[in-house]
C-alpha cells in the first residue's frame, strides 16, 4: 500500500484531528480557511464532529474515511472540516443543536452538511460508506448532495435559513403559574423515583449511564427529608455500579456506560469527567452512611486516575480510548484458561465464582471472553464459600493484582492527552473532598498540584482562563472552564483553608460575570469577545456532566455565603428564576441544578473563625469543623490586610476574644454573638442540615 501525505490536520495539536491527518479526505480544521475555500468553490461543506475515545468515531474514519472511493467523491463535492468536540464543545453544541431537527438519532460520531456560510442542512451520526441495513451511506449521501446543489439550491438555501432562523430563536419560558421552589425539588425527585430501575438501579431502559448527578440529589434528599426512598434508590445505583462490568475490576476505574440493562456489557472508554463525579457520589455516600464500602470506592478511583491519567505537569488527561489494538474491549476481557494460569489453584476458583467466570464467556460479542462483574456483595460470597469476609476479600484482592500484572503485559487502549481545564475542574474538587473526608494527605497534594498547575500556566495575566493544555494553552476558556475550575478551588479552600483557593476562585468568578453573563439571567457558553457560527450558545440543560449554568449557581451561591456578598446570591437567584421553568418541564433535565437549590433554600450555618494561626488548639478544631460545616470561612489573626480579609466588604469586623478561637455562626448575612465555646458550636451546627 502507498504512502499517504498528510493532509492539513497533520499540524493540530488534538489527538483526535491527527488520527486523521493521513487520511485521503482532504481534511480543513475549523478555520476561515475553510469556509473561505468552501464560498470560492461554490461548495457545501461537511463538518464531521466526534472525539478520539469514540468507538464509532473509529468505525467511520476506518470505513469511510480510509476508503479511496468515498474520499474522492467527498474531495470532488465538499470542502471537509473535521472538529473535536472536546476542544470545541461550543461548535459541537451548536451543530448537535441543530441535528436536533433533522434526526431523534443524535451522537458521534455527527455529520452535518451546511451552506458555505456555516447554515446546516441535513445531519445524521453514523454514516458506513454505502447505504445498508437502513442506513444512509456516505456514496449515496454525496449523491443526494451533489443533485440538490445543482438543481435544487434555491430550496436549499431556504431550508438552510429556516433552520438557521430556528436555532437563533429564543425558546419559550411560559409555564402557567409559577410552582414554588420546594413543589420543584419535589417533582425532580418524583420524576426520579417513577424512571428508577429498582431491581439494577439506576434508570429502566438501555443502554444505561452511570448519572451520578442523579445520585448526588437522591443523596441530598435523604439527607435534608430523611426519605428512606431516596438512600434506597441511591444505595441501589452506587452497588450496582461498582458489582457491575461497568467497573473496572482489575485497574479500577468506570467505563463511559453499559450498552445493556443490567451494568455488564461496558462501552469501554473511561472518561476524566465519569471518574470526577462518580468519586463524589460515592464520598457523599460515605459522608451520609459511613459505610466503608464507598470510601473504598473513592479511593479506587482515585487510585485510577492518578495511576493512569496523570501528566507530568500535574493535571490529568482526558480519557482513554474503548479500542484496544486487538478490538473494542479486548484490553478487558479473560479468558478462562488466562484466569487459572495466572491465579493458579488457589485463587482461580475463588475468583471464579465472585467474578462469574465461565468457560464459554459471559460477554456477548466475543465467545469464550469474560468481562469481570460481581453478582453479589462479598458478605454473600463469603457465606457461600465458608470463608471469613476479610479474608476472602484479601484472596480476590491477590488475585485482582496478579491479574493487573499479567493484564499490563497486553496492547493498552490509547490515551487522549489533552487536558481539559473543565474536566480537571471536576476532578480537583472529587480529590480535594475525598481527602477530607478520608484524611488522606497524598490525594490532597495531587488536587494541589493540579490546580496549582493550572493557576500558574493556563491562567493569564487578565485572569481569563484557557480551555485546553497540548504542549501549550490554547483556546479562550467556556463556561465550563471557569464554572469547574471555580468548584475545584472552592473544594480546595474548604479541604487546606488555604486563601489563594479563594482568592483564585474569586477572581474567576467576577471574570465569569464579566464575559460570560446574559441580562435576561445564567450564562452564554461562550465569552462576549469570542466569535461564534450561527448563534451564541447558552446550556441550561445537566447532560453527562451538569452544565456550567448549574455549577455556576452553586459557585456564586458558595462565594457568597462565604465572603458576604449578597450580590453573589443574588445572581444565583436571577439565573434559577431563568432556568427554573425548563427544570419544571423537563425535570430529569436539571437533576445537578436541583441539588442546588436546596442550598438556595436551606443555607445552613456559615462559620467564621477567627483565631492566631499558631494557636495550639487550632488543628484540631479545624479538621473538625472542616467536615461538619461546608462553609468555613477562617480568618487569621493578624493578617487583616491579606487574603482571605481583604475579600470582604469594607465594614465587616470579627476579632478574636481573649486571644482564643472564636467562632461567629451566621446565616443569611447576618452573624450571631460570636463564642469561644466549640462544643456548644457543634450542637448548633449539628442540629441543622448542612447548607452550602
């Protein structure tokens, strides 16, 4: 086979574009350049959107785009641009948006066709090189096109505009009359509870995503109803999850979702994001329960992600692919035979039985192939099997590290190396809480080391914040970037009570208000300054991970409470009162922004401590409090004209008594007589839910 040149993506810094640089499709990255060269050659335009941990992203390029015939015909007819979607969510939002009206099929890999001026007219997900099995191929799309274009452009056109003119419109808000907040809160978790999967958890249907959005707010309301429904249902996901082959049983680590109804079949890309959330629902589960099996959890997917996605700078990468050299999945799979080799005959038929092993395999698309899943907890096991229970999770522990031995001698599926400041956001903030509650020093040093990172190389001198890390910072931060990063230093301050996290987040966020706020409430995706195709985006909606509008509530409602601005408050009241009529019709839409406004309705006790920083009771005292109160705002004596004093408004005194810890509990920007006595602090504090 002859050597292919590259085409211009051989110069992009995104993995994604450079599995593609070789590929005889004359491919543009997004660019003028592009729609320059579409508008000179009287050409529609292909924009192809996908991501290079994507399975079918790999189906197409592999079918499609590697094939000579369609690559010419698609040479011939458009001019092709090809895009990341993790380095331009704001291009795949918009263009996922208007896929919305042509198709109810929606994903990635998306294809859209569109006008030399960016105006889609026709879109569709996967796209094999000849039509089959009722799909739209590639050969006969270009067909279609090419007939259109010539004799029909007129229509062409019009449709394009339509379309155009649709996405550009703003939705309707009108709902009747409006329901409380509480009536909200209540019929997100009705919502929940009639689409729960009682008997797998999570939600009925497949495939089945891990949604630990859903989690954190089932949590949250047991903890503030004490409904036993909600821990039920909460519980139920956060073990069938971790039982399932959704779970990596040898490595650690959640893949991106089950393709089947019961959590076995995994589609096996593991995302940065999945593991971000996931670690913390399962440390607010911990948190509530003090059940040691999901601080456990925690701790396995940490372990994960600072064993196999950290980077040298101290941040984390973003994924790692579902495709194995070998095939989707293979990296993952056993099979019997390998099991009693490597476990010998000991372990094997342990392991066999807690993992269901099975001679003819238990996966479905490879015979003879396992993927690891327990179908019972180990105090079952251990019953059935007449062992003590830590001893036979010793035994399965053995063997899970021989096999993670024999398994790193296999082809590893690729890693996505860019680093998203979005996505780190996240994880900065599961790290920094997991270590507080878990007291675990290494785990805090990496959620430092990664924000510190961060703040130092892709924070410039303006305080705007970049999107993406390849060998250097690229493209002007989204919403998300500022919103998740914002939550990760928040999470810091509350875990080390050190002031640069607050400080930090501060800035952002009045950055944040800055350049990405909307008059009518919440926030564009984009900032002011940043040019967009077709309309600028707003993402109201909690998909895979919540949106920046919800993250952002919570921020400003966090910031607020913590440094006495009512003015922060009152901004996440406006962006609710915007978005609150799109969570009433579509409640299972906005489960993260529910979540946040229990902390809107219930803002539990505020603490000010104001103490010397060398006094010997004050370790102790914080770690304490650091766990009960959410919002612990500590000032040190003698540093009023440092961080975090110099963030308050000007007016606002606390001192000291008697050169001892003094404590102001507060509430509603008002603080109480403050006191020394930090026993009867903690029944106050105890009495109450937690707040923010």
């Amino acid at each position: 086979m002859r050597k292919r040149k590259p085409n211009r993506l051989v110069s992009e810094k995104s993995p994604y574009l450079r599995q593609h640089a070789f590929q005889p499709v004359d491919w543009y990255p997004w660019g003028e350049e592009a729609f320059a060269r579409a508008r000179e050659l009287n050409r529609p335009i292909f924009l192809s959107i996908g991501y290079s941990t994507c399975h079918w992203c790999h189906v197409m390029a592999s079918e499609t785009f590697e094939n000579e015939e369609i690559a010419k015909l698609m040479n011939d007819t458009f001019v092709s641009i090809k895009v990341d979607r993790e380095e331009r969510p704001d291009i795949d939002h918009i263009y996922m948006t208007a896929a919305q009206l042509f198709t109810e099929s929606l994903g990635w890999p998306l294809s859209v066709v569109m006008t030399p001026e960016g105006k889609p007219f026709f879109a569709a997900t996967y796209l094999p090189p000849y039509s089959r099995f009722g799909l739209l191929g590639m050969k006969e799309l270009i067909a279609w096109v090419q007939k259109v274009w010539q004799n029909e452009r007129q229509h062409i056109e019009s449709v394009a505009q339509d379309i155009s003119a649709l996405l550009t419109s703003s939705p309707s808000q009108s709902y009747g009359e409006k329901i409380s907040e509480e009536a909200l809160l209540r019929k997100v978790f009705d919502a929940l509870r009639l689409a729960s999967d009682r008997e797998r958890g999570g939600l009925k249907g497949q495939p089945k995503f891990p949604l630990p959005q859903n989690i954190l707010f089932l949590l949250r309301v047991f903890e503030e109803w004490q409904d036993e429904e909600a821990i039920t249902l909460a519980e139920g996901t956060l073990k069938a999850l971790r039982n399932g082959g959704i779970f990596d049983q040898v490595g650690f680590g959640f893949h991106r979702y089950a393709t089947d109804s019961q959590w076995l079949v995994p589609h096996f890309e593991k995302m940065l994001y999945d593991q971000a959330l996931l670690s913390l629902a399962y440390t607010e589960a911990f948190s509530l329960t003090r059940k040691r099996e999901y601080g456990e959890v925690t701790r396995e997917i940490c372990t994960y992600v600072c064993d196999a996605l950290a980077s040298p700078w101290g941040a984390f990468y973003a994924a790692e692919d579902a495709d194995s050299p070998e095939g989707e999945g293979a990296f993952y799979l056993f099979t019997l035979k390998e099991i009693r080799d490597t476990l010998g005959e000991k372990l094997s038929p342990i392991f066999e039985k807690v993992f269901s092993v099975r001679e003819e395999g238990n996966f479905p698309h490879a015979q003879g192939k396992n993927i690891l899943y327990r179908s019972h907890d180990f105090s079952y096991w251990a019953e059935r099997l007449g062992f003590p229970e830590s001893v036979l999770r010793d035994m399965v522990e053995e063997g899970r590290k021989r096999l993670f031995r024999y398994r790193a001698l296999r082809p590893r599926p690729s890693k996505d190396e860019k680093i998203l400041t979005d996505w780190n956001g996240l994880m900065i903030g599961a790290l920094a809480r997991a270590a507080l509650y878990f007291q675990d020093e290494v785990l805090l040093l990496r959620a430092k080391n990664a924000a510190d990172f961060f703040l130092k190389t892709m924070v410039d001198t303006s305080g705007r914040i970049f999107h993406l890390f390849m060998e250097e910072p690229a493209i002007p931060g989204y919403l998300d970037d500022y919103a998740f990063f914002t939550f990760g230093l928040l999470e810091l301050y509350r875990a080390t009570l050190e002031a640069e996290y607050l400080q930090s987040a501060l800035r952002l966020t009045e950055t944040m208000l800055e350049l990405f706020s909307d008059p009518q409430g919440g926030f564009f995706f984009t900032p002011c300054d940043a040019p967009t195709p077709l309309f600028r985006p707003q993402i109201f909606h909690d998909g895979a991970i919540p949106s920046g509008n919800s993250v952002a509530i919570e921020n400003c409602l966090r910031l607020g409470r913590l440094l006495f601005r009512p003015d922060l408050e009152q901004q996440a009241h406006r962006m609710l009162d915007r978005i609150g009529p799109f969570l009433e019709r579509d409640p299972l839409g906005y489960v993260y922004l529910a979540g946040t406004i229990f902390s809107l309705l219930r803002p539990g006790v505020h603490i000010v401590l104001v103490a010397p920083s060398n006094h010997p009771e004050l370790p102790s005292i914080v770690e304490t409090l650091k766990q009960e109160s959410p919002s612990l705002l500590f000032l040190p004596e003698g540093e009023r004209f440092e961080a975090p004093w110099n963030l308050l408004p000007e007016g606002l005194r606390f001192r000291s008594i008697s050169g001892q810890p003094t404590f102001y509990p507060c509430q509603h920007f008002t603080c109480h007589e403050p006191t020394t006595d930090f026993a009867l602090l903690m029944s106050q504090i105890r009495k109450r839910p937690r707040g923010t």
